[in-house]
C-alpha cells in the first residue's frame, strides 16, 4: 500500500543511475563527498546506558539501548524520516479490511538471521506475541493491548485489532519490536537479528561491538565496516571524547555547552522533535479541579523565557496539548497561549483560591527542572500568584512524586503518532494519565479519530481534541525540546529523522566515514 | 560466650597471643558482617519504588507489575523474603540480577577485579607519596617546606574528585595527549593498553586520596614527636631523621594504617564518580544502577561485598598494627 518514493529510494535510484552511466566517476569533489563511503570504524559515544541493560528487546527503555538494537534488529514497519509516515521494514506491503480492525501483512522474502536461519512468518507472530505476553515483562506491552490475534499463513502475517485503528502499521515499528529467531523466546538475549550489524561483543553498560552483517537484505544501509558504541553517561565526558576524537559522534549534547563546541570542528545537529516538558496538575485534586485556577497557572508561565534560558532556543513553545509540528495532522492555527500576569490574575481571582500553589521539583526530571520552576515562580509573582518550590530527590521520583503530589514536573519522549501520546498522557484508561484528565469528550473523540479512514475528518478531530486539552485539561505545556547531538566533521550522512533521538536510533546504519 | 570461644582457642592455637587475638577479631567480623546483611535487607526494603515498576518504565499496566512482583516473589513477607535470601548466601550464591537474569557473582566479580585494579593502583601511587611528604613535613615542621606541603594538601582536599577528573582530561589528553579516554577496559586487553586506559582514572585517585594520607601521617607523627621520650633522643643528640624513622615511625604505624586502609576502602567501593566521568566498569557504577532500577539481589550482594571489604580491610590493619607494635597484643 504505502509504497511511495522515499528519501531512501530515491538515493538508491539515483546511485545506481549515476553508476549506471559512469558519472559517479566524473562528478565534482564536493559532490563526491555526498556520496556514501564504505568502510571504517565508527565510534559513538552513547548515553543512557546501564549495567542492568540486557539486548533482550522487551526491556529496552534508553536511548544507548535503541542505537544498539535499531543496529542489529528490524522492525516489520519502518518509518520514513522526512514525514513519519509507515514505510515497508521486513512486511513490504501490507493491507487493512474490516474498517481498519484487520491487517495483513506480506513479508518480505528471502531474509535470513544472523544465524544464517530463514526469516518466517512465524517467527514475526512469536516476537508480537512474547511482547503481549505480560510474563516477559515487555515496555511496549501497553501499545500492543488492542491486538486480539495474531496469525500466519504463508508469508502473510494477519493482526485482527479489537477497535479500529488506522494508524496500526506505525505501532510494528517501535523499536522494541526487533523480530528474532523463535519470537527471542528460547533466548531473548541472543542478539540475533536481520539488521545490518552484527553483535561481536555487548558489554552492558560499558561497550558494544559491532561489525557488518553480510548478508543485510537491504544493501542501501550500513556503510561503515565496523563500529563501537560506548556507554559514557556523563554529559562533560561525551564532549571531551568528542573534542579529543575518541568517538566520532555524542548523543545528548546540554543546550549550555552548544555554543562553546560550535567553534570547534565539530557538526551540531539540533532536530526538532516530539518530546517535551510538563508541569502536571492533577483535575481532580484540589485546587487544580478548578479550571480557572488551572488556566490562571498556565497563563502565569512566560515559555518564551523558559525556551531561551532553560533550552538555550534549542526547542518550540509548547501550547498546552502534547502534540506540536513535528506530528503529521498538527492543528497549526490553534493560537498560542502567550504570557499574560493580567489575564493570570484575573482567573486566579476567579478561582477564589489564595494560598501558595505547591510544586514538587527534581533536578533529573529534565536538564534545567529546577532553573524552569524558579523562573515560573517568578513569572507568577508579577500575576500574584505565589508559587512555593519543593524540591525532591531524583530516586523514585517517578514512584514517590509523579502522579503522586497534584503539581510536578515531567517530561515526555517520542510517540509515534498523535493517538499515541494522546492516549498514553491523557488517555482515561492509562496508567502515565499525569492529570487524572478524565473527560468523555476527549475519549469519545480519540476514539472517533483512530477509526477515522477519511484524512480531513480526522484533521478536524484532532483540531478538536486539542482545544479541549488545551482549555480543559490539567497539562501545563510550556516547551517542546529538541535533540541535541554532535559529530566530528569526519561523519557524514547523519539524517535528522523526525520520528526519535539519534536519528530514530538508526544513526549508525545510516552515516559514513570521510578520512 | 567469651569462655567457650577460649576453650576452643586452646586446642588450635594454645596460648598464642596473635592468633587467639586474630581468630577472636575473625568471629568479630563473621558476627558483624551477618548484622549488617539484616541492615542492608531493611534498607533496601524500605527503598521506595520496586523493581516491576522501574523496569516497565512509564507504559506499565497494573497488572504487568503484579505479574512480575509475584514471579520475583515480591509478594512474600519480608521475613521470609530475608531468610531465603541468607540460605542462597550460605550456598555461597548471590542469584540472579532481576534485570539481567544473569548471576550476579559473576558480574560483581568481574566489576570487583576492576575496582581492585583501579584501587591497587591509585594506592600505590598515593602511599609512598603520602608518607614520605608526612615525614618531610614533619622534619621541616613549621618551615617552609612543611608550609608549601600543608597549602597545597588543603587545596587538593577541598577540590572535589570530579573536578580534578576533568582537569586532568583537560591537560593529559587534551594538551599532552598521553592517556587513552574513555578509560573503558575489556577483556583480552594487553597490559600496555590497560595501563594507558588506567592512567587518567588512577591518577585523580591518588592525587584525591594522597593529601588525606599526607595529612594523617603529618598529624601523627607530630603527637608522637611531642611526647617526653621523643624530648629524650633529641636532648640525646640523635639525627632528625633517624629519630624519625626509628622511633618516631614505627609508634605512628597505627593511626596511619587506619587512614589508609579507609581510604583503599573507599576507592574500591566509592570511585563512582570517578567511574563515570572516566567511563571505568567498576563497582561502585554497578551498585549505583541497580539501586536506580531497583535490582534487589545485586543492591544486596554490593552491600554485603561492600562491608566485607570495610571488615577485612579493618582486620589487616589491627593485624599489621600489632605485627608492628607488639604492646597491640595484649588487649588491655
């Protein structure tokens, strides 16, 4: 179905039109550069690693584990990097009945494992049902509740859903869903994929050690020979590897430090992402049950300020609904909530409450938490609103504080589509619903809007979905971050995937290695 | 108690002052390392959070993190939960981790050898430095050479470690170009390459744990140098430094000893920092992420390990105190 030119496709194309009739051999040099070099050993630098890390996909939650495993695994769907739409992974095709409720998908032929075994259908059915199965502990099993089967016939694999979901394919690409050999039931950390690399060594929070598959089905990706991740979490240590060419590329790059590498001879890559900061208040706990005081809060937060003082300008004002540009269907002509003490005040009044508002603070929520709240209280001062600052130890914050006091931060990663951050943030039945939002027009909305086959229909509820959110809901929203990653000028290629982190975690199939 | 740990002295080391008072500090150590595992037990028990909900991250369901509190036996009373813990411990066997599913004794091992390199190392750095600067100190005390050596001891102190890390990067990698960084070791690596990776690492180490040193061995080479007897082999006329050396030192052995042997202690067990600036696979780093995840049995066995080394390191130094001073021997 959705076999449209891609990025991708079109290189494909044109490198093999240009060798084709020999004009590789006479373009310019600066041209040449574009072109994909073979060979090397790439070395990252990585953060968010752990001794506890295993390469069994189902535990994976950090972003050392998804460069790791987008190495050595495949999805049944890709994404394409430009827009986020589904693109073909190991399904090539695919096709929906039954209103969206059924799926089938073709696999892809002749794909062997590492092992040298051949890819089946099955072993597609048995990855999807270890996930679902709650026994093996899996992080995306909450994605994957609206399957009801899972079947196989041939190289066809069927998915029947229990509600209508248009956005479905988008689900297989998660990145936990690494189809392996048996389903990774036998051993789920073998490591053993279809990707382009190949584990030599994995080391869990030290080092990974990778080497070219030679048998990759997709012969477009994964130029360098050979490569190195190597876990380094403190962010000072990344940038002193990079600065002394130790690695050639680092994740998480602290907006303070972009402006003193970027002398350097060194390629910064800020890509605008879905992920962003919150400052829940929960609708359902006094005083946050008040909408007026709701309102007069996120009135009374300057996020013009909190972009440029806490992200360095490295991100987007967010508009108080957890989905911004980088989202396909984003209602663009939603106005942004902009600072005003006035209107805060006047709501604040509103809301007959006086007392100070409580709000708990942990430095690890997100780089700057604490810079944020300070100059929020600030903010709300001029509004008169007294804002008093807790501050909390970053061990089990997200057990002890997060949807445990009414007003905290917190802070958002990637999802795949709009329906999925909807649901997860603020979906009635979800167990991350921050702000106990519980509103029936939302949920009736969002449901509306996962069937919707019809692209303008959904458009609008979307549209809708939003403004409720925005007016009514507990989400404070001020920032959306982007990712921030360096690489020595020796790297090239780095695509700036609007899908994840590092490239969508596929950052070391897809660059080269000039000398 | 004490009468039937007497007896049973006396057939195996019959009236032997050293060893009855070794064997004496042995069961000391077995008694107090068995009060710390139920310490260790009630403080990770009352951590807050659990590992069902830590390892799903933010899309757990309920019923996933019952599914898993009840296959890891989270379930069970606490009481229960400690005694089948200490008959795994006396099978010599430390489990799996939750997280990993792999036995915990071969990656705290593996993590513990790195540490003991790492801490080997800095201690042979730090420690001769450490007594010889004490003794010139206290043979120039109060002068210049002592002034020079107490400055630059305090500065180094009130540095913190991870400080000191960077301005070593800074210098030895960046403008010298001398060391490997990150400092990651793996097996199969050659001596050579080892050593280099070990550099940076070691060197903030000892340059952290050497001014401690330093000022102890100062501070307790001067209280004996005060006493009357000291007085005596000056008036006698004896060198400074033979004075020193053969009767200030050997009286001074103990307090030092303690000094360093907390200090060795603590780079085993509490280079954490350091660990993750250098990106160096040792122990402390092992122990800080499962605490984080919430990984009980690897928190557990780290405590334990962690208070074996405090114990037995204890029990070296009493053990070299009294080979050095004699009067150690016979309790008072």
């Amino acid at each position: 179905m959705p076999n449209s030119w891609n990025r991708r496709d079109f290189l494909k194309f044109s490198l093999a039109a240009g060798a084709a009739s020999g004009l590789s051999f006479t373009l310019p040099a600066t041209a040449a550069d574009n072109t994909p070099k073979k060979g090397g050993h790439l070395k990252l630098g990585i953060d968010g690693a752990a001794t506890t890390d295993v390469l069994d996909p189902a535990s994976w939650i950090s972003s050392y584990m998804m460069v790791v495993g987008c190495a050595w695994g495949d999805t049944l769907v890709r994404t394409d990097p430009v827009s986020g739409k589904a693109i073909p992974g190991l399904a090539e095709s695919w096709e929906s009945a039954d209103k969206s409720t059924r799926w089938i998908f073709t696999l892809r032929k002749g794909v062997q494992f590492h092992n040298g075994q051949a890819l089946t259908a099955e072993d597609v059915v048995k990855t999807l049902s270890r996930h679902r199965d709650p026994k093996f502990r899996s992080g995306v099993i909450a994605y994957l509740s609206s399957i009801s089967t899972v079947t196989s016939d041939g190289d066809k694999i069927t998915i029947t859903l229990n509600e209508s979901n248009v956005d479905f394919p988008l689900v297989l690409s998660l990145w936990n869903l690494q189809i392996q050999p048996g389903g990774g039931y036998e051993n789920p950390n073998a490591g053993i994929g279809t990707g382009p690399y190949r584990i030599v060594k994995f080391e869990a929070g030290v080092y990974t050690q990778l080497e070219k598959n030679p048998h990759d089905w997709d012969s477009s990706r994964g130029n360098v020979a050979s490569a190195e991740v190597i876990a380094i979490n403190d962010a000072s240590s990344r940038v002193a590897a990079l600065s002394t060419g130790k690695v050639h590329f680092i994740s998480g790059l602290s907006p303070k430090i972009v402006a003193l590498l970027k002398s350097g001879p060194v390629t910064i890559y800020n890509t605008p992402g879905r992920g962003h900061y919150t400052l829940p208040m929960m609708v359902n706990t006094p005083p946050f049950d008040n909408n007026d005081l709701r309102l007069a809060l996120k009135l009374a937060i300057d996020r013009q300020q909190i972009l440029d003082r806490v992200l360095g300008g490295y991100g987007s004002l967010g508009n108080d609904f957890p989905v911004n540009s980088a989202y396909p269907l984003f209602p663009a002509d939603i106005p942004q909530r902009q600072y005003d003490p006035d209107q805060a005040a006047f709501h604040f009044k509103k809301s007959g409450y006086s007392r100070p508002i409580v709000l708990d603070v942990a430095e690890g929520v997100f780089p700057g938490a604490v810079d944020a709240a300070t100059l929020f209280q600030l903010s709300a001062q001029k509004a008169g609103i007294k804002i008093d600052i807790r501050r909390q130890p970053d061990d089990g914050y997200w057990n002890n504080v997060w949807r445990n006091k009414p007003f905290c931060v917190s802070s958002w990663g990637t999802r795949l589509t709009q329906d999925l951050i909807y649901s997860l943030e603020l979906g009635p039945s979800s167990a991350s619903n921050e702000t106990h939002f519980a509103n029936p027009q939302f949920a009736s909305l969002l449901k509306l809007a996962r069937a919707e086959e019809d692209e303008a229909k959904r458009r609008t509820l979307y549209h809708d979905i939003a403004l409720i959110v925005r007016d009514e809901g507990g989400t404070l929203l001020p920032v959306f971050n982007n990712y921030l990653n360096a690489s020595s000028n020796k790297l090239q290629g780095y695509i700036e995937d609007v899908g994840n982190d590092l490239s969508n975690g596929h950052v070391i199939s897809r660059v080269w290695l000039n000398n | 108690m004490k009468s039937l740990i007497a007896r049973g002295m006396r057939s195996t080391a019959p009236r032997h002052p050293l060893a009855r008072a070794i064997i004496h500090r042995l069961l000391l150590a077995v008694i107090l390392l068995w009060g710390v595992s139920l310490l260790i037990f009630a403080a990770v028990n009352a951590l807050p959070g659990d590992f069902a909900a830590a390892s799903l991250g933010r899309a757990a369901t309920p019923e996933a993190i019952a599914s898993i509190r009840q296959s890891l036996g989270l379930d069970k009373p606490l009481v229960t939960r400690y005694l089948l813990w200490m008959l795994q411990i006396f099978k010599g066997d430390f489990g799996l981790s939750w997280a990993s599913q792999q036995p915990v004794s071969a990656q705290l091992g593996h993590r513990l050898l790195n540490s003991l390199w790492l801490a080997g190392a800095a201690a042979l750095l730090a420690i001769p430095v450490a007594l010889l600067g004490g003794l010139f100190a206290v043979r120039y005390l109060h002068r210049l050479p002592d002034r020079m050596i107490t400055l630059v001891s305090l500065i180094i102190l009130s540095l913190p470690e991870f400080l000191i890390g960077y301005l070593l990067i800074q210098v030895l990698v960046l403008h010298v170009g001398v060391s490997t960084f990150p400092s990651t070791i793996y097996d199969g690596m050659s001596l050579p390459d080892r050593l280099s990776a070990l550099l940076l690492p070691v060197l903030t180490l000892a340059i952290a744990v050497l001014a401690n040193m330093l000022r102890s061995a100062r501070s307790a080479l001067m209280s004996v140098t005060s006493t009357p007897w000291m007085e005596t082999a000056r008036l006698k006329g004896l060198p400074p430094l033979r004075i020193l050396w053969r009767h200030a030192a050997p009286n001074a052995i103990s307090p030092v000893l303690t000094v360093i042997a907390m200090n060795l202690a603590g780079l085993i067990v509490g280079a954490m920092i350091i660990e993750v600036i250098f990106v160096y696979p040792g122990v402390g780093q092992y122990m800080v992420d499962a605490v984080t995840v919430r990984d009980i049995p690897v928190v557990q066995a780290c405590g334990l390990v962690f208070a074996a080394v405090y114990i037995l390191l204890n029990l070296l130094v009493d053990m070299l105190a009294m080979a050095a001073n004699p009067r150690l021997r016979f309790p008072r």
